[in-house]
C-alpha cells in the first residue's frame, strides 16, 4: 500500500479514524492480567485498518506527530475510565516525540484533562529514537519520569542496545524483543540472549517484559527465567476499545493459563488467586539465589560437579575436592581423565551414556582414606545428563555420596547382597509434584526407569496408564478427597513395572500454600513397597496358622504379659477348663490358688502359689503343679499348671506363658484307688 499524504492523514485525525487497540500484559508466576499496551491504528474508509508502521513515519515526514500523540492520549485516557484502577496503560514514544521537548506538558495536559494519573502510564522509548540527540532525549525522559510516569525501554537487543542508557535513563521496566522470544523453543541462542535480558533487568531492579508470547511453553520458559510479564496472542490480540469491557470481564473472571489439556481449562479450578497487588517477584532475585545456591552447593555433605560437552570441570563443590585430595582450582577446565586418570576408563561409558541422555546411578566407587593409612571409602556415583530448558543435553551432573558407614553396618550386620540391592540400589522413592487440581507437572528420571513409562507420557494423568485396574477407582477417590480438602495423601496401590510385574506403591504427598493459604503445588513421593506387603501377607498367614494351632491344640495356654502378669491371650481349651472367659485384664495366678486363698481369712498366700509371677521374676520355668481349682458353683477341679518365662531378643523378661491341663478325672481315680489301697491294708492287717 502506497504511503498516504498529509492532508489525508490531517482529515484522518480530523474524524478521530486513528484509534487505540489494546493488547493484555500478564504477570507470568500467576497469570494474572496486569495492563494494557496501547498500539494505534488508523480505521481507514477504504483501505481497512492501517499499521502504525506506515502512518507513524508519515506522520513525522509531515509534522503531524505532536497532533497525532494528542488525539491518541486523549482518546487512550478516556477509555481508560473503565479499565480497574490498578491495571497500567503502555504507550510507545517515537523518535521524534523524544526529541520534542514539549512532550512532557503535552503528556500532562492530556492526563489531567482526563482525570488519569500518569502514576499508571508506562511510556515505551525504543532504543534507536536515543541516537540522534542522546543527552536531548535523556532530558526529556527524566522530565516525564519526574512527572510520574514509569519508563520501559522498548526493543531491548535488538541491534543499538547500550549499557549506557540503562545507566543514564531513570527506567522502570526492560522489554525483550518478540523476535527473541518467539523463536525461544528452537533456537538457543534466543534462549540464552531472552536469558541475559531478564538476568540483567533483574540485576538491575527493573520489570522485565517479553513481546511476542505465543505458546505456553514460551511462557514457561520465560517463568522459569523469571521473567516478570508477558504479551502476546497467547493471551489475547489487540483490540479495539469497543471490544475492551469483554476483554475485562474474560480476563479478570478466567482462570491463568496452564499445561492441562484445553477441554480442562474451563471447568478447571485455578491454580492461583493471588491478590493483584501483590508483589510480583516472591523469590529472590537472581543474585540472591545463586549466592543461596552456591552455599548449598559448597555446603551439602555430597560431592557435586558439572562436566561440560567435552567432559570437563565447570564446577567443583568442596566436599567433591575433598574426596578427590585435590583443590578446587585444580578441577576447572582439566577434563575427568585429567583429574581422575586411574578412573578414567572405569567411568568413560557412563559419562558417553550421560551425554547421550541416559542417567547412571548408584554406581559403587573406591577411594583412598586420607585419614587412615591403607583403607579405602566407599562411595555411590550418579552420572546425570543436565538438560537445558528444551531437554537438550549441555552436560553431566555428577554426585558422590560416601556409603562408607553404610557399607560397615551392612558388613557387621551380615546382610545379603539382595537386601543392599533393594536398599541402596533400588532405593523405590519417585518425587512428584502436581498442580492444585491433581495434574502432575513433574516426576523423578527414576519413574520412567520402573514403570517404562516416558516423563512427558506420565505427566497430568497420564501416569493412570499403569495402575492397576481394582486399585484404579479407589484411588481416584482418595486424591480426590487431598484435592477437596488439602489433607495429606497415604494411599496404597499397584503399577505395572517395565517388567510387567504389578508391584505395590505407597504415594504420600503434602500442599504447598500461598501467604494467603491458597495451594499452589503438591510434593509427593512414590515408594515402592511391594517386599513389605508381601511380607505382611505372609505374617497374616502366618498368624492365621499359629492361631490354628494355638485354638486347636488340647491344652490350655494362656499368655500374659511383664510385670504384672495380666494376660493377653488365651485358647479355648483353656477357658473350656477354668469355665471361664481368660480375658484382660485377668491375672492368671488367680485361679492357681488353693481353697483357703479365697478365705478372707486366710493367711497370705505363699510365693508358690503364683507359679507365673514366680517364673517371670525368677526367669525359670515353674511346675508342673497341681492345683484344686474352685468354681463359683460351689464345684472343683484339679488342673495342672506348668509357667515359663518368655525372654526379648536382649534377654529381658517380657512375659510368660501358662500350660494348663485337666486331670481332675485321673487324679480323682487316683485318690479312689489310694483309698480302696488303704481299706485293703487295713483289712489285712487285721487279725
């Protein structure tokens, strides 16, 4: 389309056809909509809508820029009557405009004749419009700072950035580029200049702000950078200021964006409610961070580096210098087989294995003891590939955790090599983290590594692919019940390992709050604990049996417990003989004691006559005893009642056990028979 003249721009401005749009900024960490920035358009009766990239140099060849800017605030500041008052209004100044040195009353008068405070007005200057007059331009951008608006610098790295005028002009807010940013997921030189930006504007206190979001794995990305807002079709399209109250009412009512599937988003609860006046930036800035980091790096009692591309120290933690008897410095920039040649050829595969993306982990490794002469520490060694933000491999993340301790115990204990496998080796815990509505957004390397499942196929509910089809409705059920209340999660169910093998899992998982105590993430943890539940089937069979036998066998036992010999258990068979329920807390030396001891006044009882709490405190077996036990009734029985100490794996006493047994019918015999023994002596004795 052919450049257009001045007269008819001038008719142009004249019947208010150059008109704002408005393009949404949105606070990346929540979603949350944050602003406008205002972009002009010239409504054309013929053409259609024109871009401002052929009407702004037109309006600037011709001196209509200063009558343009005005009709553009004018109608921007009206419109803004009903945008919410803690929302921001961006509008680009352009290279003549900096070097009008009447902008800034121009600016105010229009704002005051609106009512709108230039408190919420962001006024973008592009880098190019500071070359021509630069110490011009910097007057006039601190004059309109002075008067209250916030200043961003438009374009940032784009071919004229100057460190000087982020060091001259009294910016608020720093913009990357929509060329950067869109090609952030395939290029990686984008990544690392998008990067830079935010790092430096960071640094430097300012807002960061990146043009041309377009995706929500861009967005991400940017987050993940931290990165403080976002424009772009992702978040909505310019629009004319007819169609702005629609866009309010979307945007201030929608939930933020997020990584569930777009048929879920609708329904979806949010993931964030913060209050928009909350500062954007909770974490520490970078600086803080990695001054945070880099004493958790030196301070953790594992040996910690990263190896580059060609296998060469780029970092060294102190507790990995130690271990290697070497300095620090002696690490950076020598390659493994530099620093560990006698190593070298052990590790070469794992580290090839790295940096093709495969972890290698728990791998078991020798030292010298720097402090004992002639013995050696063990350690595990994990080799993992470091990924940058779109899962490229930049190098290997190597740990070191000395096992020695471990090793002696394990060693002292005698225990198997199958049990360090499973408890050192397969150590079952899989971390996880998951949104407010359940979506996984993260799971442990490890949990592709068990079920065979991929990390991308297993986030959101993709993990449900290996569960267990029984276990499937009653676990849903409890995640369900966690998301409702924010209670902690302890459920127990089945996944399919890579093997095909069901095997148990325990995943227990806590919340995250905000300050305002909204949830923000889930963490959780997947244990495997498929040995244990078996083991607990088998005691219960175990149990079942032993219970069996104890009901069935035809004498009666009775357990009790130290000191005071109450008991705890008993069998059929010996209630069936005492004609009575043996039940806590009966004290089984009850129903040991001859008739008189149920006289009140009988004198006391005599240590013999409490076989079990003699044999508890003896620590020996007492008996077989015969007693004449005596019923309520009236009636009695003689039983017999052997008592034997039960001893803890460290010899103490912990209770006793009682046998007891019915003889009353052969001892009762016996004395008849004593009886017709002593008539018959008599009889003949008799002369």
């Amino acid at each position: 389309m052919a450049a257009e003249d001045a007269s008819d721009l001038r008719r142009a401005l004249e019947h208010n056809e150059i008109v704002p749009y408005f393009q949404p900024l949105v606070e990346l960490r929540t979603g949350l909509l944050r602003g406008f920035e205002v972009l002009a358009r010239w409504r054309h009766p013929l053409r259609g809508v024109v871009s401002p990239d052929e009407f702004i140099p037109l309006a600037e060849r011709t001196g209509l820029n200063g009558l343009l800017t005005g009709s553009l605030l004018r109608t921007v500041f009206i419109n803004a009557r009903d945008i919410p008052a803690h929302l921001t209004l961006s509008v680009n100044i352009s290279l003549t405009q900096l070097t009008d040195l009447t902008l800034p009353k121009h600016i105010r008068a229009a704002a005051e004749h609106a009512g709108f405070p230039l408190s919420r007005l962001v006024l973008e200057i592009t880098e190019s419009s500071l070359l021509g007059n630069t110490e011009q331009a910097i007057r006039i951008a601190q004059e309109l700072k002075e008067q209250g608006s916030r200043l961003a610098l438009d374009d940032f790295g784009t071919g004229y950035s100057s460190l000087r005028h982020l060091q001259s002009l009294p910016l608020d807010e720093l913009k990357i580029d929509a060329t950067f940013v869109r090609s952030m997921n395939h290029t990686r030189e984008s990544r690392k200049i998008a990067a830079a930006i935010v790092g430096l504007g960071n640094s430097l206190g300012l807002l960061t702000v990146a043009e041309g979001v377009e995706t929500q794995a861009i967005a991400d990305m940017l987050l993940w950078l931290g990165c403080d807002l976002g424009q772009g079709w992702l978040y909505g399209r310019p629009v004319p200021p007819e169609e702005l109250p629609a866009v309010l009412a979307i945007r201030m009512r929608a939930s933020p964006p997020s990584t569930m599937a777009p048929d879920t988003r609708a329904t979806a609860d949010p993931r964030f409610t913060a209050d928009p006046t909350m500062p954007m930036r909770l974490e520490a800035l970078p600086t803080q961070r990695l001054a945070q980091l880099h004493a958790i790096y030196d301070g953790v009692p594992v040996g910690l580096c990263f190896l580059d591309l060609n296998l060469r120290y780029v970092s060294v933690n102190k507790r990995l210098a130690e271990i290697h008897q070497l300095p620090v410095a002696a690490h950076l920039g020598r390659s493994f087989a530099e620093v560990l040649p006698g190593q070298a050829l052990l590790w070469e595969p794992y580290l090839h294995c790295a940096l093709n993306g495969e972890a290698s982990t728990d791998l078991e490794i020798c030292y010298p003891d720097p402090s004992r002469l002639g013995r050696t520490r063990t350690y595990l060694i994990n080799f993992q590939p470091a990924r940058d933000e779109v899962d490229e491999v930049i190098g290997i993340s190597v740990s070191v955790v000395d096992i020695t301790r471990r090793k002696q115990i394990e060693q002292a204990l005698s225990e198997s090599e199958d049990h360090y496998r499973h408890t050192v080796e397969l150590n079952p815990e899989v971390p996880w983290t998951a949104a407010p509505n359940g979506m996984i957004l993260d799971v442990s390397n490890r949990w592709e590594k068990l079920t065979g499942l991929s990390k991308s196929d297993s986030l959101g509910d993709g993990w449900l692919k290996v569960l267990h089809t029984d276990d499937l409705e009653p676990t849903l059920n409890a995640w369900s019940a966690s998301l409702r209340t924010g209670a902690p999660l302890d459920i127990k169910y089945r996944i399919r390992w890579r093997n095909g093998d069901w095997h148990w899992m325990r995943a227990r998982a806590a919340v995250r709050r905000g300050e305002d105590g909204t949830i923000l993430r889930w963490y959780g943890t997947v244990e495997d604990i498929d040995d244990h539940h078996k083991a607990e089937e088998a005691l219960r069979r175990s149990e079942a049996r032993l219970q069996a036998i104890f009901n069935a066998v035809p004498i009666g036992i009775v357990i009790a417990e130290a000191p005071d010999g109450r008991v705890i258990m008993s069998n059929p068979r010996a209630e069936t003989i005492l004609r009575t329920t043996v039940a806590p807390p009966t004290v089984i030396d009850d129903y040991c004691r001859d008739s008189h001891a149920y006289d009140p006044d009988a004198p006391p009882d005599k240590p013999e006559e409490h076989p079990l709490a003699t044999a508890i405190m003896s620590g020996r077996t007492i008996g077989p005893k015969e007693y004449l036990r005596y019923y309520i009734d009236g009636s009695s029985s003689w039983i017999s009642l052997s008592a034997a100490p039960v001893f803890d794996p460290d010899g103490k006493v912990s209770g006793g056990v009682v046998a007891i047994q019915d003889i009353d019918e052969d001892k009762r015999k016996m004395e008849r028979l004593s009886e017709l023994n002593s008539v018959l002596r008599i009889k003949l004795t008799k002369p």
